[in-house]
C-alpha cells in the first residue's frame, strides 16, 4: 500500500527557492498545459524551483497525465489526496508537501497565471519579516466573472471594511505567495471554509499586495459553483469578525426595541430575535475556533507514483 504524507520534512538537499502548488479535480483537458506554463515560468525566473500538483482523488484521466508529466520533467512532481477531500484540502496538502522557501498556490484553469508569480515573489522579498504573503488581485473593472460573482463579491469587501474586525486587503483571496513557515502553519490548520486571505487575517499575518489582470477562465463557469461561493465567503466573514459583529448589533437592537415597547407580543419577539442574534454570534465564534485550530488527523495524502500503481 502507498505511504501515507503525515508530514514532509524537507532536508536542505531538496529544498528550492519555490514551488508552484496546483490543486487538480477531474483537470484532465487542462493539467498538462498547466504543468507546462508552471515550469515554463520556472526555467524563465532563472532559480530553483519545483512544480507540486495535489490531485484531489480525480476519477478521470488526470492521475494518469501527472504520473506522465512525472517521468519526462524532473521539476515536477505531485501527490494525490484519496477520497476526494476538497479543495481548502488540496490546497493545504500543497502547504504542507511543498519544499520550496516560498509556496504559491495557483488555480488549474491558470485565471491565477503563473506568469504573474514571480511579480509576487520579487514583492514578498522586498518585504520585512512582518509580511508573511503576497497576493495577486485584480479589480472588477477588467473581469468578466458573471455579474452575480462581481455583485456578491462587491458586497462582500463592503461588508468587510465597513465591519471587519480583522481586515483583508481588498481582492487578497487564494491567489498568492508565502513564506514556507506561513504555508506550513495555515496546512496545519482545520478550516474548511473561507479564503486563505481571511485565515491569515483572523490569525494577525501581514499582508501585501500586487495587481494583475484576470485571464478568463477556460471553463464558462466556475467550478466551486454558487453554493461553494457562498459558503467561502460567509467562512471568510465569521472569521473577520464581520457575522459577530453584526449579531451583537442584531441583538443589541431587538433587546432596545424591546424594552421601549408596551406591547408584549412585541417584547417576545424582540427576545426571541435578541435570543437568535446571540446564538449566531456564538456559532460564529465556536466557527472561528475550529478553524484556527491546529488538526489532530493527518490528510490521507499519498505519493502519487504508488496511488497510481495500486488503481490500475
């Protein structure tokens, strides 16, 4: 049976300036133009490097085309997650997995273009030790998301400067480059929802960050999907402080209206919705807690080569 990744420790033989980290579903039309792109990039930065892949347990042909990428590029190597975990797990079984004094993370639809990454480390290292990331962003200006993601996301940074009690630079998401100990930190952690950028907010991390315009994407629509939108941003504002914020003010007014009122089926209500407005800013912190804590079980993370051998 393939060896399970409890932890990658990297000696100093195999240690490199930085990895590439792409996180890979069912990728099959699009992983090896990916690879290629990231070691293309890679050869042009004229360091050292590696390129990660994280298959998240593809049932298509992509663990096939990596273990081919495997044998012909030395820079490339990968591993594969089984079952499919998600992508917040793909994402930290790069963290961890990566050798490189750097880590970015890159989308497989290449809308984060690894062209853009060595912007971003040039950036990270004019940076002092109070800086642990590096992120692209790109206005809404020059995108063409579907209007409902523009609109969803245009709500979201308002709420969040206008509420957050751990504040996101504007756009800093999941498209980035951090220090080794920075990745190595958030891959231990237990959250599954909410953006890099809103963890490395809730844990006090500095953040900077570099513009670049947004390539579209291959596909016509986004793969998280709508549900998989909304959840990551309201994971993103529990853990900014934003959904506490907004209970305890919640709460605060139908407590006040309450009070003021002579009418008791008013005073119920209002204690009821008081009640309610308490108890989501309770879940909202108990949220926070689980996802800032550092996980006890391992991901069922394999070298790729033996995962491979064993499903044919």
């Amino acid at each position: 049976m393939s060896r399970i990744l409890n932890e990658q420790h990297t000696d100093s033989a195999d240690s490199v300036d930085l990895s590439f980290v792409i996180p890979m579903y069912k990728e099959e039309d699009i992983a090896r133009e990916a690879v290629e792109r990231a070691v293309r990039v890679g050869k042009n930065w004229g360091r050292s490097f590696e390129v990660l892949a994280v298959d998240d347990g593809s049932t298509d042909a992509t663990p096939r085309i990596l273990a081919e990428l495997r044998a012909t590029t030395p820079e490339f190597r990968w591993v594969q997650l089984r079952p499919n975990c998600g992508q917040p797990a793909s994402s930290k079984a790069g963290m961890l997995s990566a050798r490189g004094a750097m880590v970015c993370v890159l989308d497989a639809d290449m809308q984060t273009p690894p062209e853009v990454v060595p912007q971003l480390v040039a950036a990270l290292e004019q940076e002092g030790p109070d800086v642990a990331a590096v992120f692209g962003v790109t206005s809404t200006r020059k995108r063409d998301d579907p209007a409902r993601l523009l609109a969803g996301q245009a709500v979201f940074y308002f709420l969040e400067t206008r509420f957050g009690r751990h504040p996101i630079p504007h756009g800093a998401s999941s498209f980035f480059v951090m220090r080794q100990d920075v990745a190595r930190r958030l891959g231990d952690l237990t959250f599954t929802k909410g953006n890099v950028g809103a963890i490395m907010a809730a844990l006090g991390l500095g953040m900077r960050t570099v513009s670049y315009v947004k390539p579209k994407s291959y596909r016509d629509d986004s793969r998280l999907g709508l549900r998989g939108h909304v959840e990551e941003a309201v994971g993103s504002l529990a853990l900014t402080g934003v959904l506490s914020r907004f209970g305890l003010a919640g709460g605060a007014a139908a407590a006040i209206a309450g009070a003021r009122s002579g009418r008791r089926w008013v005073r119920v209500a209002a204690g009821l919705a008081a009640a309610t407005s308490l108890g989501s800013v309770a879940a909202a912190e108990r949220f926070n807690r689980r996802s800032l804590r550092v996980s006890s079980t391992p991901l069922p993370m394999f070298e790729g080569e033996a995962a491979v051998l064993e499903q044919v």
